[in-house]
C-alpha cells in the first residue's frame, strides 16, 4: 500500500471483519500506509489491543498512537473532515 505523508496509522483487525475490510478501504481510498496488526495471526497482540483502547471489538484505529475507535468513528472523523487534521494533512 503507498504510504503518504502522514502521522501512523496502526490497526488492530480480523481479516474475517466487515468493518476491518472497510476501514482498511476508506484509508486506502485516501491512500494512507497503514501498520495492519491481525490478531487471528498474533492473537498474544489482542491484549495489548484491549489495553491501549479500552475496547476488546475490531478494528482498533490510532493515529499517531492516539485510539480513535473502530470503523464508526473512523467513517464519521472522514465525513467531518477532522480525519485529514489528525493525520496530519493540510
């Protein structure tokens, strides 16, 4: 996937997960890099992903970091247009 300039984006998915598969979708429509972490592949990673969110669902979404939530929150930042700002675009 190309990877523009922007802060890292990190998400914690199932492949088997429709909101995953969209999520992935809307950033990549945006063409943004995006640091993919399966947890059917490393499940140890899920509790790491509990703790840095709070949530036990996927996808966990953060940029830079910072947990935005899954696909709802993501697909709402988008249509706000606050989603470009926290990643960093002008």
């Amino acid at each position: 996937m190309a990877q523009g300039r922007h802060k890292p984006v990190t998400m914690y998915l199932r492949p088997s997960c429709p909101f995953c598969l969209m999520a992935r979708e809307l950033l990549e429509a945006r063409q943004v890099g995006v640091d993919e972490i399966d947890i059917n592949v490393e499940p140890e990673r899920r509790g790491e992903m509990i703790e840095k969110s709070g949530r036990r669902t996927v996808p966990q979404i953060f940029i830079n970091d910072v947990p935005i939530g899954g696909y709802d929150e993501l697909a709402a930042l988008a249509r706000s247009g606050r989603l470009d700002e926290l990643l960093g675009r002008d």
